[in-house]
C-alpha cells in the first residue's frame, strides 16, 4: 500500500486532487479529522490543560478546538509547544489507521494523506512513501478561495500564516502546478498516478527528498 501525503496552501487545490485520486481508487484519510479524535485523548488532554490551562476546555471537560486555537496560536512558542503535544499523538494515530486500511480484506493499492500545514518538522512524514504539494499563485488562490464564499481579508491573514509555496516544495517529492485549468492539474495528477501504478506502486519511504534527507 503506497502512501502519499498531499500538501499544499489555502486554496491551492488540494481537495480536488484527493478527490480525483479517490476517484481512481485512493482511500482518503483526513488529518484534521484523526486530530479531533486525538484531542479526545486523555493523555493529550492533560498535557493541553497542562500547557494552555482549564479554559480550554467545555463544560463536559472535552476540548474546545477554538479555545484551544485562540490559547495555542498567539504566538509561535504556543504553537510550538501545542505541536509537540499533539504531533506525536497524531503520528500514533494515523500509524494505526494505516495499519488498519492495510489490513483490509480488498488490497488498496494508494492511501492518501491530507497534510495541509506540512513541516519540515513533521514525523508523519516517515510514514510516507511520497509528499506531493500542489502550488499555484497567490493571486489565483485567492480568487478560487474568495469565489468560494471566504472574505478576502481572511485568506491573506490565513495565507500569511502559511509557509510560502517555495518552502513546500523544499519539502516535497513532487510538485503539481495548479495556475491553469482543471484539465491540466488532473492530467499531471494522472501521470503520476499512471507512473506509481507501472511500477506497482513499488515503495520508496523517503519522503521530502528536496529537505535535504
Ligand atoms: P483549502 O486549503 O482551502 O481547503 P484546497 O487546497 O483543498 O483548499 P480546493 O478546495 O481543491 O483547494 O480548491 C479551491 C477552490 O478552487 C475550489 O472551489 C476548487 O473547485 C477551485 N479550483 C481548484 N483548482 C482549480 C482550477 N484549476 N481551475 C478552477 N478552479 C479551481
């Protein structure tokens, strides 16, 4: 079973390659969605009231993901200290839905992974046969993610936050360009697509070759 992380900036057309990967066979694993079933953990949970105090969290004594952003994402030492907290956990977790999808009885030959805010620091990549990023321009991002019902001031404020599309492709194996038509983006999606299926979705486990590895 070969695995892919996608990566890539808001609006850069992430979603719509998984999906045409699911389309030809891919099984979708959503990052965010292991990272709210790990919040729930009760080990992550003491270290994030540990870290960020009571108010993280609900009435019910579960985690609040906005209490918990507004606390964690004041600055980069808070950052910091919550991806420590719940990258490792996350990598836990998405270790044993691997295992999990590959156990299944109908072989699949391709997982991919959602990975929006890739870094170099990231130890899920190991788990992963190839990062692919998908870039496109900023202005083009923008207008995608704005005609998609987002005002347009909270996607500069969100893309600030974001690494700029150089740095992810430092990070990836693969880069597809996203600046032109669909049909372009799904075709450079399906040579990869054709080229890891020719080759028998042989492995490779060293992601982000362009970090340095
Ligand atoms: P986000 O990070 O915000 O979830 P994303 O990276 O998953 O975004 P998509 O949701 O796939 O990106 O694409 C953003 C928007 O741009 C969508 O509305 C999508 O339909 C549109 N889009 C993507 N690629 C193209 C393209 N080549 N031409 C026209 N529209 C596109």
């Amino acid at each position: 079973m070969y695995v892919l992380i996608l990566t890539g900036g808001i609006g850069s057309g992430k979603s719509t390659v998984a999906r045409h990967l699911e389309r030809r066979g891919a099984i979708r694993l959503d990052l965010d969605r292991l990272a709210s079933e790990v919040r729930g953990q009760a080990g992550v949970v003491e270290g994030l009231v540990a870290a960020f105090g009571g108010c993280i969290l609900t009435s019910e004594g579960k985690v609040d993901a906005t209490s918990l952003a507004k606390a964690a994402f004041v600055d980069e030492e808070h950052t910091l200290q919550l991806n420590a907290i719940m990258h490792p956990a996350i990598e836990r977790a998405l270790e044993r839905r691997l295992v999990d999808v590959g156990s299944s009885c109908a072989p699949v030959p391709l997982v991919v992974v959602e990975v929006p805010l890739l870094t170099s620091a990231d130890g899920y990549r190991r788990l992963a046969d190839e990062v692919m990023t998908v870039s496109a321009p900023e202005t083009l991002r923008a207008a995608r993610v704005v005609a998609r019902g987002m005002a347009e001031p909270d996607v500069h404020r969100r893309m600030a936050q974001q690494m700029g599309d150089d740095e992810r492709a430092a990070l990836a194996d693969v880069v597809v360009s996203n600046d032109q038509g669909l049909e372009v983006l799904l075709g450079q999606v399906d040579t990869w697509f054709d080229a890891r299926m020719a080759a028998g979705w042989a492995p490779r486990r060293h992601p982000g070759a362009g970090a340095g590895r």
